[in-house]
C-alpha cells in the first residue's frame, strides 16, 4: 500500500460519491481502487464485516465503513479548512441536510435509476457488470450487470417508491430541483462560497444517480442548469476548502428554507415515526445486540399520496447528530427561531426516545448513561 488514503469504491455509487468528493475538496491525497466482487471478498468483507461501499484505508492501515465516519476520521487528521461549520445556524443546517441528502434523496435517486430501464438500463447494467468482471466486453458486462443490479432494484419499493406514488415522487423533485437551480444562481455552494457538509451530502445522490443516469440526467440539464454547475464544481479535482467563505454572521441562505421546509414536511414525520418504533422493536427484542436494518414498514406522505415503505433505523443515527448539535448549544433562541421557519418546531429539542450507535458498522443501542 502506498502512503496515500485508499478510496474502495465506483462510479456509479451515491455514497462513493460523496467520499471522492469529500477527499477531492480538502485536498488529501488518495487513489481509487475500483471495489470489485473480488476486492469485496478479499478486502471489503473482512475488514469491515458489511458489505458497504465506500470503504476509506488511512496509510497506517485503519479501515473505515460509512461517509459520516470516514469524513469525521479525516476531519480529526486534517483539521485545516473544516467542513463543519462553528456557528450554530450553519453547523445545524449541514447536519440536516446531509441527513436529508444520504436518508432521503435516495428515494428519487433510486427512482430515476431503476424505474427508467429504457433510458437508463445500456448504461447502467454496464455499470454494474464491470464491478463483476471489469474488463469483460460490453455485452457480458450488461448481461452479468443485470444480475448484479437486481439486489438494488429490488430495495426501490422498500424505500417507499410505488405504481401509486411515482407521480408524487417526481413532483416533489422536480420541485426540488427548482429551489436548488435559484440556490445556485446565486451561490457556488450551500452555505456560500466554499463547500460544507451539507454539499457532500448532497453531492451524493445528485453525482452518481441524479446527474450521471441518463433520464434523470437529461431532467437535471434541462430543470436546473446552475445545479449541474454546481455538481460539476463539486466532483472536480480543483481543492476548494481553501478558498472561498461561508456567509457572514452565521446566515442561512433565504433560498435554503424551501429545501428545509420539503425535508421537515416529507422526512421528518418519517424520523418521529421510525424513533417511536424503534422503542416499541426495543421491548419486543430484549436480547438482541444490535439493531436490523430494517425493522418492520409505515406509511409515509409525499406531496399528499400516502404509501408504504421500510423503517429503516440507520436515520436515527445520522439525525442524532443534529439533536446532540442542538443539545449542545447554550444559547439556541436563533436557531429555534430557524427551525420553527423550516417547520421542524420543537423536535429537536424533543430529541428521541433511545440512543443509538455504531459498532463494528453495525448500529446498536448506546449503553444507558
Ligand atoms: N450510510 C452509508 C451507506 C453506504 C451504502 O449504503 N452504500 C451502498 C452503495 S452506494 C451499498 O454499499 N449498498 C449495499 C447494500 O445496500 O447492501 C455511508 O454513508 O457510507
């Protein structure tokens, strides 16, 4: 191993995505080593115990799982040029939004992906098929592809993406896209000038799915044109942490608060739900040490079309990011008069119901204090 960062991942992945970017704008040298079948058996799976992409390697050989870990390792080893801002507003601000970006725009990511086989699938079964045998020719790659590709196809209901609610899906990001193209008319980034946590967050469902897919690609290129010029910025080799401020006097961008609004109308029902269920899995699965990954189903609303999907507990752990945030501040009348705009009221300060954690990649309870 060379004494640069290893990034195992691929192209097409959201979450590789968001890492690559990650590494590109704080300026840390790494090579990408392409996660194969086979490099997730030799390496992947047994150093982490999942099979998750991206996986970051530091020169001194420890192995992280998870964009939010591998981002806080490497923030703690290279802590010039943050990406988490220190005012109250801006740091809050990130942490949800990459909790709506990682948790809940991989619904239209997924959407467009896989329910758009005639536009999409050439280029994506290709995709898949070179992470099984990357130098096959094309059309062993498609065909080998579309095995491949069948696991993740299959989650798109699980997230909640039904015949019923398609409509409502695209609706609500095609709305989306058009707060984001008056965000970046006016702005290089979230928060201004440089990038934050928020944009890596973002930058994962909007590179790999989003902007890199055929159908949704052509949708993004004619919706929201200074979005794309912000997606290209973002995926860049050009280190752009150095450069560059964030807004003074710890602004929030006007053109941020319909992109807050649309996550506490559409994800943050979700979150409650998926805490006051987790508590109720908690008393029927005493013994158990850590937590499924999914744990039963519930209804959601998008753009007012109600449909099922999986209670995935993972979100608590990234949204408690944000409650820790707010617990920790001393003085929150600024921020709560912010998140009373953005429709999130008091949940913050209502926090949930258990502590989670993550060990060995897998979440757990956190021990009581
Ligand atoms: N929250 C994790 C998610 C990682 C993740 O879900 N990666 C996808 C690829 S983009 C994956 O490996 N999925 C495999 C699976 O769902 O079994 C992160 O931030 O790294």
């Amino acid at each position: 191993m060379s004494g640069k960062y290893q990034l195992y991942g691929v192209e097409c992945s959201l979450y590789s995505g968001k890492a690559r970017s990650y590494l590109r704008k704080k300026g840390i040298p790494f090579d990408e080593v392409l996660a194969t079948i086979n490099v997730y058996k030799k390496f992947i799976i047994p150093r982490t115990g999942v099979q998750f992409i991206p996986v970051v390697q530091s020169p001194e050989d420890d192995v992280w799982q998870d964009t939010t870990e591998i981002i806080d390792q490497l923030e703690s080893r290279f802590p010039e040029h943050p990406v988490y801002p220190s005012t109250p507003k801006q740091r809050l601000v990130s942490l949800l939004l990459e909790t709506y970006a990682d948790e809940w725009l991989v619904i239209p990511a997924m959407h467009y992906r896989w329910n758009y086989p005639a536009t999409n699938g050439r280029f994506i079964y290709g995709e898949f098929g070179s992470i099984v045998m990357p130098n096959a020719p094309g059309f062993i790659r498609r065909y080998l592809g579309k095995k491949a590709g069948a696991r993740f196809k299959g989650a798109v209901p699980k997230l909640g993406v039904k015949a019923h609610n398609i409509n409502a899906i695209e609706k609500s990001y095609v709305s989306l896209l058009g707060d984001l193209q008056t965000h970046f008319e006016q702005y290089d980034f979230v928060l201004g000038s440089k990038p934050s946590l928020a944009d890596f967050g973002l930058i994962g469902p909007l590179y790999a799915h989003l902007y890199r897919d055929p159908a949704p690609g052509q949708l993004m290129r004619k919706k929201a044109p200074a979005l794309c010029d912000w997606v290209r910025r973002m995926i860049s080799d050009e280190v752009s942490m150095e450069a560059g401020e964030w807004l003074a006097n710890d602004e929030i961008p006007e053109t941020l608060m319909p992109v807050l609004q649309r996550m506490s109308r559409e994800q943050l029902p979700v979150i409650e739900d998926t805490d006051r269920l987790l508590a109720e899995w908690r008393t029927q699965n005493p013994g158990k040490a850590t937590i499924d990954r999914m744990i039963g189903t519930h209804e959601f609303s998008v753009e007012g079309v109600t449909a099922e999907r999986a209670v995935l507990p993972y979100v608590l752990w990234m949204y408690q990011r944000a409650v820790d945030d707010y617990h920790a501040l001393s003085d929150t009348a600024a921020v709560d008069a912010l998140l009373q705009e953005a429709g999130f009221g008091d949940a913050l300060r209502r926090g949930l119901t258990h502590r989670v954690t993550r060990e060995n990649n897998r979440l757990q309870f956190a021990a009581e204090s």
